[in-house]
C-alpha cells in the first residue's frame, strides 16, 4: 500500500504507553503528574489530512494540558491505527467513525525508524580505569592523532574532488566535440534531427547508468547529501549515509548526472563526499569492506566520529569553492550540535589542507604546476577591482527581495513536486525513467533555444570553447548555444538571457528531488546570475557614463540572492563567495543581498534542505526550543511507564526485553518495594542497548567470572563491536544461561542527565541540545524515575511560520 502510513510505532524511547488523562490523579503534592500550564495560550495540534496542518482553537490552560494528554493516550498501538472513535468531541473535522489514516509527504509526521546518535560520553569505571592507566601521554597522543586524522581527511576529500571534476572536464570536452562537428555538419545538409537524437543519446545514457546505480545500488547517495549530513551532525542517525558504498555512488553519480547535461553541480556532492571520507578514516576499519585495520580504535564513538564529519563536511565546502573559512562556518550554521575551540583549529587546518591540495592537483593537470591557480571547482570569475557606490545599496536591497521570492517560488514547487513523487513514484524502474526523461527534455529545451533564438557573436571576443555556428555567419558563432555547451563570460541579448533564466529555472526545480547524485549550488547560481546579468544591463542602459555600473557585479549580487533564497544561508555563504571571487569589498552588499533573501524567503516558507527534511520525517532539533512553550512541563513531555533494569539483572529477562521491545535506553534503578505504576525505583544510571548485547555476546555472566575475567575487561569489547553492534537474535544464549545473571554497573553510565518532573520544556531542550543527548531521565522530588525523554519527544514541538503567523504545533510520529 505505497504511499499511505498508519498510525504510529514505537521509537528509540523506553515507554510503550503515555499516561492516561484518567490516570493523573488529584491535586495531590506527591503525585508526580500535578502540574497545569501556567497561563492560557493558543495551541495548535496539527491535522493528519494532505494540506489541513493545523486544527487551532483558543482554549484556557485545562483544556490544553487535557487535550494533550488525551491526544497522546489515542496513539495506539493496536494494528498501527489512529483510532479516531477515542477522539475528544470538541475537535472538529473529525470522523467519529472512520480510522484516520496519515499520508505520506507531510511536513507535520516525524518517523520513528531514524534513532539518534550517543554524542554523550558516557562515564562508566571502564572509561575511568582506562585513563587512569595509560594517564598523560595518552590523552596527548589522542590529540595529536587527531590532527593526523584531520590532514588526511583533507587530503583525500581534495583527491576525490580532483578525480570528480577531471573526469567530467573529459568526458565533456568528448561530448560537446562530437556535438559541435555534428551540429555544424547538419546545419549545411538540412539533419538537424541526427545531432538532435545524439544530444538525447549523450545525455541519456550517463544519466541512466548514474540513476540505476543510486536506486539500485544505493538510493541514500541521491541528491546533494547535504541535508543528510546536517541530520547527521544535528545528532539523528541517518542509515547508510556514511559508508564507503555510498561515497562510491555519490562520485559515480555525480559525474554521470553532470555528463548526462542535468541542471545539477558537482559542488554539493562534495560535502557529502567528504563526510564519508571522515567518518571512514576516522575509524580505522570499513564495514562495508569488512576490514578492520586496527587504527585510531580510540575513536570508535559517536561524539569523536562526529566532530571528524564535521571537518569532512568543512573539507568539501573548502575544495568545492576554494573557500576553508567558509567550509567552517558552514559546519557552523549548518549542523554541528557541538562546537570549540580546538574543533575549530582543527576544522580550518582540514579546510586549508583540502584548497591546497585541489590546488596543486589541479593547477598540475592543466599544465601550471607550482601556479596554484585552481583554489577550487567553481570558478566565479575576476572581481579584483569591482567596487560599489552608495546609492546600489537601495538597489541591493531589492535584488535580495526579488531573490527571496524566486527562492520560495522554488521551494513551493519543489515541495509539492516532491510531495507527488513520495506518494505517486514508488517503483524503482519509475524513478530511473523519470531521470531519463528529464535528461531527454533539458536536451531538448537546449536545442530548441540553439534552433530558434538568433544571437550571433563575432568568434574571439568571449572565451567559448565549443562555439556552435548554426545559422550565423561566417566567422560568429551562437551565443545561446554557448550557454547551453558551456557558461562563458561575456554579453548576450536579453531575450537570451530571460529564455535561459525561465527555462533552466524550472528544469533545477523538476531536477531537484530526482533518484540521481546532484546538487543544487550551481543550477541556483546560474539563474541568479542570469536574471542578476538583466539588472546590470538595465543599470547600463540607465547610467552609461558611470564607472561603477559592472554587469557582472550585477551577476554575482542575483547568483547570491537566488542561491540564498533557496538553501536560506546567511553567513557562510556571505563568506563562500567572498573566498571565491576574492573581492573583500564586495562583503557588505552580499551580505545585505542574502539577509533580504532569508527574511523574504522565509516569511513564506523554509530552505529547501529543511523542507526535504522535514519530508523525511526526521526528529531534528532547532538550534532554540519553541517560544511560549514554558507551560509544557516534564510530565508532559516525557514517555511513561519506564522499563527499566536492576543493577544485578536476569539474562532471561534481559533476552526477553529486547527482543520485544526495539528501545535503545534503559534506567538502572534499585528496585522499589512496591510497584504503584507511578515510579519505578530510584535512579543509579543508564544502559543501552548496545552495550547490553555486547556483554550477552561475550557472556559476561557472574556465574562464570572465572572464565573471562582474566582476559580484561575493558572497553575494547565495545569499540570493536561499533558501529554496527549485533541484534540481538544473533546472539545464542542457552536456557541453561538464561538464569544466570549480568553486572550491570561497570557498563552503565552511573550519572546520566536527569530533570525535575517540574522542568520545563525549553530547559530539557536546552540540555537536550546543547550536549547532544540521547536521553534524559525524569525523577521525581524523591530521585524516582517517573519517566523519560528522547529526541522525538522534544521534536514532536514544532513553531510553524508562515506569512506573518506563528502557532506551536505538536506533530504525529510514524513507524
């Protein structure tokens, strides 16, 4: 039944049930769930129908908490229906006797299947006795090998660039050179529809070898990757993103999608790729190739494996655009859940390590060994002495308006073009043909402005590699066709340039979202720097005398606002571009011009990588907790009843725990004397899951000490098993050992981060963010676990803004 979810299944969390609205109890001061909201506020709970994403209604503080609860008990999980028949008779367009179903492409649904990362550390006596041990020298060998790690990165990111661009420069220069000898050909014997045919044949194949390799090979490795890097390092595990097969496919794809003639770049891919390239390294080993080469086995965790892709993704963005302070800030803005001033040493060192060595392999291919003329794989021109005057500035103001709108036109389209390929384009040899096809229609689109656009230029006055003549004379070439073969510097007629910008803005719009490697940099920058190129001729034909009037400024300021309005990046973009084109001076109108385009874009909608995110389904968290939400409290938040462990625990009923329950965090708590469903023992700490099926693995029983304490009992064991821990039903336990009991307290974090029944909701997501957890445990004023929290609890919040409004919205998650 493709295209439609029901209801919605359990997730990394410990509970299985929510608290009953029946089950609170009175105004009783030792009842845990006595909180009420504090003030009245206008909540908005989102509809599960297509567009209906909010059912408001103005209400006083009981009816809010209430309907919160009572939303919450109806996520059944009977047959994975929303009941609807349980609803409360105060909601309206509800059904009272129909199951309410939730389609998929919904911006309010969050899917349980993506868990999160442990970036806390966690404390346990083996961490303790290991640094004890080995002391001093070996937290100054961490350090330094940490800096290893970082050139290497920056190495091999730089190389991977240099193999992408180089292999398209080639197959390139063959395609537009048998295209240009057929074309000139045909024009003279009257058979244009052969160079035709063979336009759609060079585009086609490529784009159908890159496509079947991304759906059936590995369809993680589709699009630019950018979004699934900034999940990554918001801390939510995102499968398959960083493995070596998918940093393969990604390269492969690339390149194919570029030859194929697609409107995508190469530039984003490269940030993805150099993720991969960091989260690989880091850990000495590969999965996927089954190889462990016993290297940096130290940083076998989250949190180190973490600040590694961020300096990958730095990497990427540094040899992409020649830009290492802007590949920082990137990580910056972009993501990282974690920041310092070491990891921003480290990060700009992996940066300038990555521009340098693109450039000595580039400058070296193309015959200028030592120049160092290639700082990156997007070449924005010469801007050395390009200034501004005051009076742009109003002028500046207004492109960044324009690009703002442009950018959210392009974001709606986008969305709902994306909206109908999750519900409508399922099956895997649908999406191939859907690549295929727009391969064949941008090639047509292509030869339909050669055929029927007259702009004829003299040969010479423009760098043009491949000039096509068509039906100019002797001695001038095409200039649309020019466009089309390459992106030459030079003037063009404005019919050109606004058929161009009309066309290739709605190709990168159908492009976007394909079953294919891609990115989304240059095809915004070319249609920004096409309607840019219109301004500063308009600006030409206004004010001819004066010296500061450059349509190529006028370019680069369009190419800016476009890009901004879409992707909605301020700083690091501001500084990308100032990198690239070196042109210091240029800083504050760019600036001004991407701000617009942010506020602009934003008063309608999102940046296109958070709208696919959101289409994802993935819990991320904003970098601030939601306004006004100070009278949603812990007990409102969290998951309860808690499963949870006793320090010497049953292997019987820790086999039988997880296998029925797919939670990844337990409480250890000592066992209370009664058991009133409310709490369930005072806290002593956290274990996960992987690290309980570590310990069943290796059968570290109490009963048979005797046979493994001798060989160590160290965090090895772990760190090998990392990332990919084993399930538990690949782990044998006999009955015999089912009754056999675990020491839980050398592998438990003894002091996980807990909070007050009576917290708010921006204190935990406070916490929550700022130390990237994965759990928070809730106690109440006697230090007993009453509940827990996780990533999905904290995302189901969400402020929605939209034109000027704004309302807190609680979303539905998914299996």
């Amino acid at each position: 039944m493709s295209g439609e979810v029901f209801g919605r299944a359990n997730d990394e969390r410990t509970p299985l049930l929510r608290p009953r609205q029946e089950d609170r109890g009175n105004d009783d001061a030792s009842n845990p769930f006595n909180y009420n909201a504090t003030s009245s506020a206008e909540m908005a709970i989102n509809s599960t129908d297509e567009d209906d994403r909010v059912l408001s209604q103005s209400m006083d503080e009981d009816n809010i908490l209430g309907l919160l609860r009572r939303r919450r008990s109806y996520e059944s999980q009977e047959g994975g229906v929303v009941s609807s028949s349980s609803l409360p008779g105060d909601l309206p367009h509800r059904p009272t006797n129909e199951p309410k179903t939730v389609r998929t492409g919904n911006l309010n649904l969050l899917s349980s299947k993506f868990e999160s990362l442990d970036y806390d550390i966690c404390e346990n006596s083996l961490l303790i006795d290991e640094e004890r041990t080995k002391g001093y020298q070996f937290i100054a060998k961490k350090d330094l090998l940490r800096w290893v790690i970082m050139i290497f990165i920056g190495i091999f990111t730089a190389l991977i660039a240099c193999c992408i661009d180089i292999a398209i420069e080639e197959g390139s220069g063959v395609k537009f050179n048998f295209l240009k000898k057929q074309v000139d050909q045909c024009v003279e014997d009257g058979c244009l529809s052969i160079p035709f045919l063979y336009w759609i044949l060079c585009n086609l194949v490529p784009v159908l070898i890159g496509s079947l390799l991304v759906v059936y090979v590995e369809p993680v490795a589709a699009g630019s990757g950018i979004p699934q890097v900034k999940c990554y390092l918001n801390g939510v595990k995102v499968p398959r993103i960083v493995r070596v097969k998918t940093l393969i496919v990604k390269a492969i794809g690339v390149t194919c999608s570029v030859l194929g003639g697609l409107a995508v770049g190469k530039e984003g891919p490269m940030i993805h790729s150099g993720a991969v390239v960091a989260a690989g390294l880091s850990q000495g080993k590969s999965t996927t190739l089954r190889k462990d080469f016993k290297l940096f086995t130290y940083f076998r965790e989250d949190h180190e494996k973490r600040d590694f892709v961020s300096g990958g993704a730095a990497a990427g963005v540094a040899a992409a655009f020649g830009a290492p302070v802007g590949g920082v800030l990137f990580s910056l803005e972009e993501g990282a859940s974690f920041w310092n001033q070491s990891l921003t040493w480290r990060i700009f060192f992996c940066s300038l390590i990555s521009t340098f060595t693109l450039n000595v392999v580039l400058s070296t291919y193309h015959g200028r060994p030592g120049e160092l003329t290639y700082s990156g794989l997007l070449n924005f021109g010469k801007f050395d002495n390009t200034s501004y005057d005051f009076i742009e500035i109003p002028l500046f103001i207004l492109m960044g308006i324009l690009g703002g709108l442009l950018g959210a036109l392009f974001n709606h389209l986008n969305f709902k073009l994306t909206v109908f390929r999750i519900r409508n384009i399922t099956k895997r040899y649908v999406k191939v043909l859907e690549a295929v096809l727009v391969s064949a229609v941008t090639a047509t689109v292509g030869m339909g402005m050669i055929l029927y656009t007259n702009d004829c230029k003299p040969l010479g006055d423009d760098p043009t590699k491949y000039p096509v003549q068509m039906y100019c004379g002797d001695g001038q070439y095409s200039a649309i066709g020019a466009i089309w073969f390459q992106t030459p510097e030079g003037s063009h007629k404005l019919t050109s340039i606004l058929m161009f910008f009309a066309f290739y803005f709605f190709l990168s719009c159908w492009t976007y979202g394909l079953s294919v490697s891609s990115g989304l940099f240059i095809p915004s920058l070319l249609t920004g720097a096409a309607w840019g190129r219109v301004v500063g001729m308009g600006m030409e034909y206004m004010f001819p005398d004066k010296s500061w009037v450059n349509p190529g400024k006028y370019a680069l300021i369009g190419a800016a606002a476009q890009l901004g309005g879409v992707v909605r990046m301020t700083i690091s973009l501001t500084v990308i571009l100032i990198e690239a084109t070196g042109n210091l001076t240029l800083g504050l109108p760019l600036m001004i011009t991407l701000l617009m385009a942010k506020w602009v874009g934003d008063y309608f909608n999102e940046g296109i990588y958070d709208t696919h995110i959101r289409l994802m389904g993935v819990p991320i968290l904003e970098w601030e907790p939601p306004p006004l939400s100070r009278n949603i409290h812990a007990t409102e938040v969290m998951s309860t009843p808690v499963i949870s462990f006793s320090s010497v625990e049953n292997v019987g009923r820790i086999i039988d725990i997880l296998t029925n329950e797919r939670y990844n965090g337990f409480p250890v708590v000592d066992t209370p004397m009664y058991n009133d469903g409310r709490t369930f023992g005072k806290i002593r700490g956290l274990i996960l899951r992987s690290q309980l099926i570590v310990m069943l693995q290796h059968k570290l029983y109490n009963e048979t000490a005797e046979s493994w304490s001798h060989k160590g009992y160290t965090l090895k064991l772990f760190r090998d098993a990392y990332p990919r821990y084993p399930t538990i039903q690949q782990v044998h336990v006999s009955d015999e050992e089912r009754h056999f009991t675990v020491d839980l307290r050398p592998i438990m974090n003894p002091s996980p981060y807990s909070v007050m029944h009576s917290s708010t909701l921006p204190r935990i997501f406070k916490l929550f963010r700022g130390l990237g957890l994965r759990h928070v445990i809730v106690v109440n004023d006697n230090n007993e676990v009453v509940g827990i929290v996780t990533r999905k609890d904290l995302a189901r919040y969400r402020m929605e803004k939209h034109m000027g409004n704004m309302r807190l919205s609680e979303l539905t998650i998914l299996d």
